[in-house]
C-alpha cells in the first residue's frame, strides 16, 4: 500500500477520486512541526540551528500518521507546491521518521486526475533549497519577534509586537496618513462649453489658449475662469481639426494571487483573507490552479481547451485571438507555475453551490476566458473647436467613443462609456448653448484599501503570493491599523507611537528597499544560489549590536508627553502616557500618585436621530475587532445597530449581466 498525505481533508478526499486501492490517502491537517511557542527556538551560537518541535495540538495526529507511514510500502509527499509546501513535507518526513528513500516527493497546479496521475509518474526528491528559504524567513521572522518585541514591552508599554514584513505596511499606512494630514487642497477651475451641431448638442472642455496648453491646474482662480467663459461667448466659434481612429482595448492577464486579492476586494469586497481562504476551497475541490503565484504562464492544454470553448460557446470570432500568451512583469515570478485558472472552463460558474465560493470562481473563470479572446474594438473621434476671440484664441477639445465590437467584454464585465458626437466637419459653425466654469479643489492621496496596499506592497516587492493576506489580517489583529467608514485603512494611536519607535531606533526594519532585498535573498537561497545560514547571519549580526545598543539609549521618558494640566490630586504636572488601550493622562509623581485620566474621544455623531428610540444620538461604533458599524447613543437602553449609514441612501438594485448565456444552456431551454 502506497500512502498519499497531504495538508488537508478536503484535498485528501479529492485526489482519493483518481487513485487506485494501491493507495491511501490521508491527511496532516496542515503543519506538524514548529518553532516552540515559548522559547525563541533558534540557537544563535550555533549558526542559527533551529528547534523544532511538535506542537500539542497535533501530536495525537502525528502518532497516527507514523503508524500509517511504517505499515505503508513507500510514502507520497503531496503538500502545495510552493516553499511552505516544500517545507511541510520535508517537515513530516522527520516528524514521521520516514526514510529519505521510501519517501517520494509529488508536485501539481491542479487537482485534476490527469494531473494527479502524472505526478504519480513523476516523484522526485524533497526539493532541499525550497525548504531552507522557508527556513531562512521563519528564522529571521522568529528572531525579530522574539527579540524586538521585548524592547517594546520595556519602553512603551506590555503587549506589543513588531514584526519584519508587517512593520513595513504599517509604516506604509502611517506615512500615507500623515500625507494626508500635511495636504493642502488647492484650488482650480475649468471650463466647459455645451455646443450645438444640426441638433445635435454636445460638451468640449477648454484645452489651449492660443498655443498653451492649458493644464489640469493652469485656470487657478474664478477671475480667469470667467474671463476665459465671456471671451467664448464673444466668439465665433467652428470646428478645427476632426480626427477619427479605431481604438483597441486589451484583455487584461488572468489573475497571480496579488490580482485575484485586488480585483476580489474591489468587485466583491472580499477582504484578501476571504479571497484567499474561499480559492483553497476552490483548489482543493479541484475547480481552479493553485491560488498562490506570482506567474502569467498558462499550460498549452489550458490555452487549447480554452480556444475550443469559446468557440463552441461564444463563436468563432471570439476565440481569433487565442492562444494568447502573457509574460510575467516579475523578475522572480517562477514560471514552471501557472496563472490562476478554472480547471475546466466548461464548468459555468452556477454549478458552485457555495454563493461565496461562486462569485469568487466567476471572477476566476470570467478574466481567464477573456484574456484569450479578442480585443475589444471602439471607434474614437477627438475634435478641437476654435472660438476666436478679440484678444486670443481658445481651442477646445471634444471626444467621442463608441464600441464597435465587444471582443473579451462579451465576458468581463467591465464599466465603459460611450459618447456619441454629432457629425461634425472642419470649419463647421457651432452655437453655444452654454458655457460652464466650473471650480475644483485637489484632494489628497487616498487612504490604502486592501487592494491598493496589496499592489502596493507587490510594487515595492515586499512579501510573496502567499504573505500578503497574512501581513493585512496581523496589522490589523495587532491593532496597529483600523478600517475606516469607507473601508480603508487607518493607523491606530498604537500604530503611530510603534511606527515612531522603529523608524526613529530601527530604520532598517521598517526600510522598504531594505525588505524587497531580503525577499530577494529568500529567492536566492531557493535557487541555490546562497546558504540560508549566510543570509540570516549578514541580517542578525547588525539588527542584535544596534539592539543592544537601544536598550542603553533609549529610555521610557523619551514616549511621555508633558501637558499643561495639573493633577487634581496632588498638583504635579499630568503627563500623556501609552496604554494598552491608548494614551491616557498620568500623574508625573507615579508610583507616589496613581492618578489618571482617560483621553479617549467621545464617540462620534453622524447628525442623525435613532431612526428607532428617537431620543439618541447615531454614533460610530467598532466591534471588538475593529468593525464599523452605526449604533444608538443610549445603548443598552436602545439596541438599534446598522453595518451602514443610516444618513446614506440604500443602494439601488440594478441589474448585472451576471450570466454568459452559452450554446449548452441554450439547448437545454430549447
């Protein structure tokens, strides 16, 4: 008997399907060694040796595991394909004390019987390189933790937590509030003529005077606006130039797991855990590839089924275009990986039973069908109108777009707008009917959402496919960043106080560059470039000598604020302290005097009367993990709660063409 163990039941019960009786499949319920919990667990005398041990949790399924493993004629090692992956099996070959020899190795993008069958014909050995990368990050991770974390315990405050990759997205957070916090609004206007051609009316925006261009932020104030709007109206105005061209619109790449997280988080509002949580299901049910890649690559079985089926399905028009292929924008995007892909195409998306899992597969189905069909095709004019004025000359600048063939949007939804402009010819005369200035202010950059800090993070090449909903879900679990009402991130009095300390003590830890550059050694070592000993020891060394000298320099008074206010105890100065739920105000003669003050904000109105007792006031509240949510000023008194605003209106139901009608569906009505 030839025992098959992978990570988890569902996965198990899956390639179960395409086995034999020669086989057993089974499964570890995930990882069965670990680096101790309380302990620090690397031995840094002696070059950095990790200790790993069984955790309680799983000892009783590891003893089942060795039973099964010693009764079994060889064993298959089929963990995800990735270095966690590599790591876990490497992992259970020791914990399961299992002969290097007896143990063989099975790697797949797929959870098909095809797939499942040829990795059965191809074993190989456990794949030494991927394990020690893994190993070089949960090293330097651990020794981050374990060591940093103390040091700010002891000068700030206990229950605090620093972190290598999550530390860098916190001071992404942080500083784009505090970008926010510094900006300016600046004003600006512009100008917009609504202009008459043989019925036909339409708008051009002001774009030249005389030979400047005029940009964005060049019309400044309400004078020169209205000074630009009388000399139109003082023209003649007629049409210049008309240009007409074919404009074609590429199908974007189907989706690496940074992709699938943003466009997820944008359509779906699913948070990257979810994404990533409702994928596994997905994969593990054999419905799509392996959700974690940072590849574009597409297998050529994939990309002939795919031709086939948009044929058969949607013409053969729409599959001109395929095989498309897409290189990867990443320089270590592993190209023996494949792209996020539906199995089998043929499987429409309404034969998912789970609604979550569903939208999440049609995302999936929908970008991978499109990126191998046609452009889509728009017919595009852009026309200047001339208003010839006493002192100057204003060109104006009108555009039309109107789709011509639909290409890949026959399946990716996707917003456009189409404009249609009358006929017009060069040194035809128009009539104004209107003409608008209009004033404008700048606005700030943005707070991050998820899908913005994701790709941001990716940019920065900052973590790998399968840290980045990690890094979002700790951030947050820490308490360093809240969402907002809209759903953004914000950091927390927490959050900025932490920020502060390792910027200011720990600037390597929090440098971007210097993070993409350690991610970069990870790859090295997985290619077998570097040892992964090396790498941890060039990071080490520096990071313990600079903490060591922290702990001298830095003292606890450097994060006590001075304030005006007097104890109302025994007079001495209060002070702004950190505590576990914020700052407060102390008393400076503690421990003589104990006294303090809570500074934290009344909890904020939205101008509104509770729509159910009347009497309170409707104010922004958080659940215990850091929700909005909109609540009554006199709760408990009165219960009344709601996810949304209750200021702003309900979302109209609109209809979505959610639904490809294909050619197997329509014989089914038929």
């Amino acid at each position: 008997m030839k025992l098959v163990i992978v990570e988890s039941p569902t996965k198990a019960k899956t390639i179960s399907k395409f086995l034999g009786k020669d086989y057993e499949v089974t499964s570890s319920y995930g990882h069965v060694r670990d680096l101790p919990k309380g302990a620090l667990g690397v031995d840094v005398e002696k070059n950095f040796e990790p200790h790993y041990v069984i955790p309680r949790k799983v000892q009783k399924r590891v003893t089942a595991l060795k039973k099964e493993a010693a009764n079994a004629d060889s064993v298959i090692l089929a963990t995800d394909e990735d270095r966690e992956g590599e790591a876990i099996a490497w992992h259970l070959m020791h914990a399961l004390h299992i002969d290097p020899k007896n143990a063989k190795r099975i790697v797949f993008h797929e959870i098909t019987e095809e797939a499942i069958n040829n990795a059965v014909k191809n074993p190989r050995d456990i794949n030494e390189n991927l394990v020690d990368a893994q190993q070089a990050r949960r090293v330097i991770d651990r020794l981050v933790g374990y060591k940093l974390s103390p040091f700010l315990w002891k000068k700030i405050r206990g229950g605090l937590s620093a972190g290598r990759v999550q530390s860098v997205a916190v001071k992404l957070i942080v500083e784009r509030e505090e970008e926010i916090k510094a900006f300016k609004p600046q004003e600006y206007w512009s100008v917009t003529a609504r202009l008459k051609k043989n019925g036909g009316e339409f708008e051009a925006s002001v774009s030249k005077v005389n030979d400047k261009d005029i940009g964005k932020l060049d019309i400044k104030n309400e004078k020169s606006a209205k000074e630009i709007s009388e000399a139109i109206k003082a023209s003649q105005i007629h049409v210049g130039a008309v240009i007409k061209k074919e404009v074609r619109r590429n199908p974007s790449p189907p989706f690496t797991t940074s992709t699938l997280q943003q466009t997820a988080a944008g359509r779906l509002r699913f948070s990257a855990k979810q994404t990533m949580m409702f994928a596994q299901k997905l994969y593990e049910a054999g419905h799509i590839t392996y959700m974690r890649t940072d590849s574009l690559n597409l297998s050529k079985e994939s990309l002939t089924t795919a031709k086939s089926f948009i044929s058969n399905e949607f013409g053969k028009v729409y599959a001109s275009s395929a095989p498309r292929v897409y290189k990867s924008r990443s320089k270590l995007a592993q190209e023996a990986h494949e792209a996020i892909r539906p199995t089998n195409p043929a499987k429409l998306p309404q034969e998912i039973k789970d609604e979550r899992e569903r939208k999440l597969y049609e995302l999936i189905w929908r970008r991978f069908l499109a990126s191998q069909m046609p452009q889509a095709v728009f017919d595009a004019t852009s026309v200047e109108i001339i208003a010839k004025g006493l002192k100057s000359t204003y060109t104006l600048r009108a555009t039309g777009n109107i789709l011509k063939f639909d290409g890949f949007l026959k399946v990716w939804l996707s917003k456009f707008s189409e404009t249609e402009l009358p006929e017009l010819v060069e040194k035809d005369e128009l009539s104004l009917m209107e003409i608008k200035p209009e004033q404008h202010f700048t606005e700030p950059p943005p707070r991050y959402n998820e899908a913005t800090l994701v790709k941001t993070l990716e940019e920065f090449g900052i973590g790998r496919p399968s840290t980045y909903a990690p890094i979002i879900s700790v951030i947050q679990d820490r308490g360093y960043v809240e969402k907002d009402t809209s759903r953004r991130f914000q950091p927390t009095e927490t959050g900025f106080v932490v920020n502060k300390v390792l910027t200011e003590h720990f600037p390597q830890i929090v440098d971007v560059k210097f993070t993409a550059n350690i991610e970069e050694d990870f790859d090295s070592v997985a290619e077998g470039k570097r040892k992964w000993q090396a790498i941890v020891e060039n990071f080490y060394k520096p990071f313990d000598e600079n903490l060591v000298k922290k702990y001298e320099e830095v003292t606890k008074e450097e994060f006590v604020e001075k304030t005006d206010e007097k104890c109302p105890v025994c007079g001495k100065d209060m002070v702004v302290k950190f505590g576990r739920f914020g700052k407060f105000l102390a008393c400076s003669d503690y421990p003589e005097c104990k006294t303090t003050k809570s500074m934290k904000a009344p909890p904020k109105e939205i101008g509104m009367k509770c729509p159910t007792c009347k009497e309170g006031e409707v104010i922004i509240r958080r659940t215990k993990r850091g929700k909005v949510f909109f609540g009554c000023s006199r709760y408990p008194a009165c219960d009344f709660a709601s996810w949304t605003n209750p200021l702003e209106p309900a979302p109209e139901k609109k209809t979505v063409r959610r639904k490809v009608s294909t050619k197997k569906e329509d014989s089914k009505k038929g």
